[in-house]
C-alpha cells in the first residue's frame, strides 16, 4: 500500500472531518456516503483550517469567509479556487492511507495559466497573488504573466488605455528590485490594476489595416488629429504588418504627441510606456499594446487650445521651432538657475520666453528638461497639502507629479527622435515647452496662496538605492485608490531615472515627500462639491 496511514476507519463516523498529517502536509480528512476523502486543510482562501468548518453531504464549507468546496475533486462550489485532493486508499485492517499529491510545478502551468486568466476577469486579487506565486516558483516569466492581463485589458480599454499600461509597464520594470517569491509583488500590482479597471468591460476591436497605401506618419498623424480613431488604427496596423519596428513606431508616436499638451501630459507618458513594456512583452504584440492606445490620444484633451494656456501658446507660435532645434549645444550652458527662477515664478507667459532664451543659447533640449524636473519637483516640496482638501480649487498632488513623469517622457521621446533623425527634431522642441509651461502651471495652487517654506526631506543612502527603496514603497499599498497608488508608481520610477540623470537628491526628496503627505484618496466629496457648483452656476477658480 502507498501513503501514510493517518487513522482507522473504524474512528471515523459518516459525517466526520479531521485534520491529520501526511508526509508534513495538514490534511482535512472526510468520511461522507461516498466515501473517504482527503484535500488540504489550509483553505486558499487566507489559509485556515477546513477541519474546523462544516460538512453538508459532500461540501465542506469554510467558516471564515464561506467558501465551499466538493471532498471528491477539490472543486469550489462558491469562491475563487479549488483546494488540493490527496489520494486515499484503506489497508484490509482499515488503516486510513492518504498519499499527497505533489505534482510537478512545470506540468501545473497550463492549469495555472488558466485559473490566473479567470481571476483577472473577475478581478479576484488573492487568486492572481497565489496563481503568480505558484507560477513564479514553476519558473513562469513575469512578462508573460502580466501579459495575460494586458491582454485581457487593452481590448477592453474605455476610450484607450489609461493607467493601468503606465503602471503595469512600471512594475513589470520593478521586478529586478526583489528576489525569489517576492517578484510576485510587483507582478500582482501590475495585473491587479488592470483587473480592477477593465473588469466586464466589452471588448473594442481593432479594424483591418488600410490595404489603399495610404501608410505614412503624415496618414497617421492626421487620422489622431482629425480624431478618426479607426482611421489612425487601420493605418497603424499596416504599419506594423509592413515591418514597422520599435523605433520607427515610436517616433511616429512622439510626432503625434508633440502636435498638441494631450491631457495634461499623459499622452507622452503611456506612449513611453508602451514601448517600455513591448520591450519586455515582446514587439510582435505592437498590434494590441498600440492599437489600443490609439483611442487615447485621439480622445486627449488639447490642453494647448484652452484659455489658461493661450499667454504661454502666443509665444510659442511666434518661435522659429526649426531654427531652435538646429542650434549647437553648448557643454558649457550655465543658464539653469535663471530658467528656474522663471519657471517657478507667477507670470505664465515669461517661460516659453525663457525657454527660447535658453534653447538659444545652447542649453540643449535635454538640459531644459532637467530645469523642468527639478522646478516640478521643487513644486511638490513647496505644495501647502491643505489644499487636496480645498474642492473649490482644481489642483492637487496628482497634478503635481504629472510635470515630472511628462518631462521624464518626453526626454525619452527626444532619445527616440535622435537615434531616428540623428538631430534634435522641431517636434521635440515643441515637446520641451509644452513640459516648461506644465512645470509652470503647477505652480497655480501658489499664486492663490502664501507659499510657505519648502518641506525639508532627509534621504540616507545613495541615489540608486534610495530610489529602489522608494519604488519599492509605491507597491505597499500606502494609497488606496488605484488612480493614486498608479501615480505613485510611475512618479517613483521617473524620479529615480531623472535624479540619477542628474546627480540631484530633489527628485526622490519629492516623492519621498508625496508617500508621506496627506492627500485625497477618493473622489467621491470633491465629486459632490464641484457638481454643487456647476449646478448652482458656480465656476471653479483658475
């Protein structure tokens, strides 16, 4: 006989359940009219004990939360997962033998595979945790991982993708930050955000490619522009299926969201982190990753068009782009301070001025940039948190940190630009400015206040460790919105690329400062306030 003998059958009523051991597994042995039965006591639930629920026929309920399981095949009647069946055989004496079942991790992947993609379409977060857990240890990639969650979200993306691509590129990324079974917290953070947002969302398809030859960037660029989303899809898609590459899709995506501010910077951002994650999911999966990004920057809001931008847009429209953009630069450019001090400051046309200035005098794009980064993140040591809670003003800690994630995105499109055209492109000029007026803008929430001293951070360590331990923070569920903690991401990781770019400790010392700070964590108050107003004919301030 094989197995252990873990009790007489003459001990065990009809009706009974023990726990036992078997080979130093617990065990949850059951007596029913079918038979004896053994599956593992540890429910996979939060793990306690099935030997202490109820019996019903042939179902074992856990008492903690009610989950339901069939003694004969493990299966879950009412829950999220089966538990494990053990085999059970009985000696002529009547000795009880139950043999665990072990199976091999590697041959468990297919069923693992498929129990993780019905936990993310019913978005059942302790499901996704134990199937990545187990799947990690069966030497599962993390890329594919998250990839069934792309997958399953970014057809049914409302209106494109959002942040979830953004912050399931940047955990994917995090994943080198640990070691062992603790990959699995990063991976989880990425597929669980997807789960939650594009949970029973309908599926959008993708139209067939364009088949006229009408495939170009100028095609592209005017299908976005002219807000044609099946347009600009179909002529993607050619794109791609003519041998398009990373590269060459990229810069045609950074021309397009060079054209316009498109929703508050985010369309730089999830454009840079599409390409980011197809770098680790692989580019034959383009189609679905940027075919379903298309409708975001369709539907972006122009933020250059609006009233608050047009003093900083005159300026803009009377520059020479293409003569900016051809200018030397200067190694020796020592103009940062100054273009601090005026993109710090109240006046909101003076910064496309200064930008020019100092594009001129050979600051490089890449060096306005860093002036945008520290103004932005000078902005949230500086930022008086009692305003997350003033609803009369539409600012907040998000708005801050968008200024840095869109300038850390745009210097990645310029990269894009130069390794394509060998030069700094008119495009990106435009880009830079638009990140010199947010990095501006931000400062809205002081000009209708008494801007008080800038919050001092001590940070202990190097710049690289400091911003592993920060990013690392970003997964610890110190937000409880999804829209929140996906800021904290993203800001975490462009933070520590921009202050190791820099040698500067102000990047990590403002997110440092925005983990720790109050700030508003759901919407639902300020929602009522400003719906108060707009029905009483109240409009909010600028």
């Amino acid at each position: 006989m094989t197995g252990e003998v873990v009790a007489q059958l003459d001990d065990l009523a009809e009706g009974a359940m023990t726990m036992v051991k078997a080979d130093g597994r617990r065990i949850c042995l059951v007596r029913t009219a079918s038979g004896v039965h053994a599956i593992d006591n540890a429910c996979p639930h939060e793990g306690y004990g099935l030997a202490q629920g109820s019996l019903d026929g042939e179902l074992v309920t856990c008492q903690w939360h009610n989950w339901k399981f069939r003694v004969s095949d493990g299966a879950c009647t009412q829950g999220e997962e089966a538990v494990r069946v053990h085999d059970v055989s009985i000696d002529d004496d009547g000795a009880v033998r139950v043999a665990v079942n072990r199976p091999d991790p590697a041959a468990l992947i297919p069923q693992l595979l498929e129990s993780l993609q019905r936990a993310i379409a019913n978005n059942y977060v302790g499901q996704i945790s134990r199937d990545v857990i187990r799947l990690l240890k069966a030497g599962a990639d993390p890329a594919e991982l998250v990839w069934l969650a792309v997958e399953y979200g970014a057809p049914r993306s409302e209106n494109g993708w959002g942040h979830t691509i953004a912050s399931a590129a940047d955990c994917l990324a995090m994943v080198d930050l640990y070691d062992g079974d603790e990959r699995a917290l990063p991976v989880v953070q990425a597929i669980a955000g997807i789960a939650e947002i594009e949970r029973g969302r309908p599926v959008n398809d993708l139209p067939p490619p364009v088949s006229d030859g009408t495939v170009s960037l100028e095609a592209f660029r005017r299908a976005v522009e002219d807000e044609d989303i099946v347009g600009a899809q179909a002529v993607l898609g050619a794109a791609l299926e003519a041998g398009g590459g990373p590269r060459e899709m990229a810069s045609w995506f950074g021309a397009v969201v060079s054209d316009h501010l498109l929703s508050y910077g985010h369309g730089a951002i999830y454009a840079q982190k599409a390409f980011e994650l197809l770098e680790v999911v692989g580019w034959h999966r383009a189609p679905v990753v940027l075919g379903h990004l298309v409708p975001t920057l369709v539907y972006g809001t122009r933020e250059d068009v609006l009233p608050y931008a047009r003093p900083f847009m005159r300026v803009v429209e009377a520059m020479d782009l293409v003569a900016l953009a051809s200018v030397e630069v200067d190694v020796d450019w020592a103009g940062a301070d100054e273009l601090l001090d005026v993109l710090l400051g109240p006046d909101r046309s003076s910064p496309a001025a200064a930008v020019e200035a100092a594009l001129l005098s050979g600051a490089g794009v890449d060096r306005v940039l860093d002036v945008c980064v520290i103004a932005s993140s000078e902005r949230m040591l500086r930022y008086d948190t009692d305003g997350e809670f003033d609803f009369s003003d539409d600012f907040g800690w998000l708005d801050i940190t968008h200024a840095v994630t869109y300038a850390h995105a745009a210097r990645w499109h310029h990269r894009v630009a130069v390794e394509m055209e060998g030069r700094t492109t008119p495009d990106m000029v435009r880009l830079a400015l638009f990140c010199a007026f947010l990095a501006n803008w931000t400062g809205r929430h002081e000009w209708h206040t008494t801007v008080g001293e800038r919050h001092q951070v001590e940070l202990v360590g190097e710049l690289d460790e400091v911003g592993a331990d920060l990013q690392r923070r970003a997964l610890l569920d110190g937000t409880s919105a999804f829209i929140v903690a996906a800021h904290a991401v993203k800001t975490s990781r462009a933070a520590t690329r921009e202050a190791l770019r820099q040698g500067s400790t102000v990047p990590l010392e403002a997110v440092a400062r925005f983990m720790e700070a109050p700030k508003l964590e759901r919407f639902v108050a300020r929602s009522v306030q400003v719906s108060l107003d707009f029905l009483n004919g109240r409009t909010q301030r600028d």
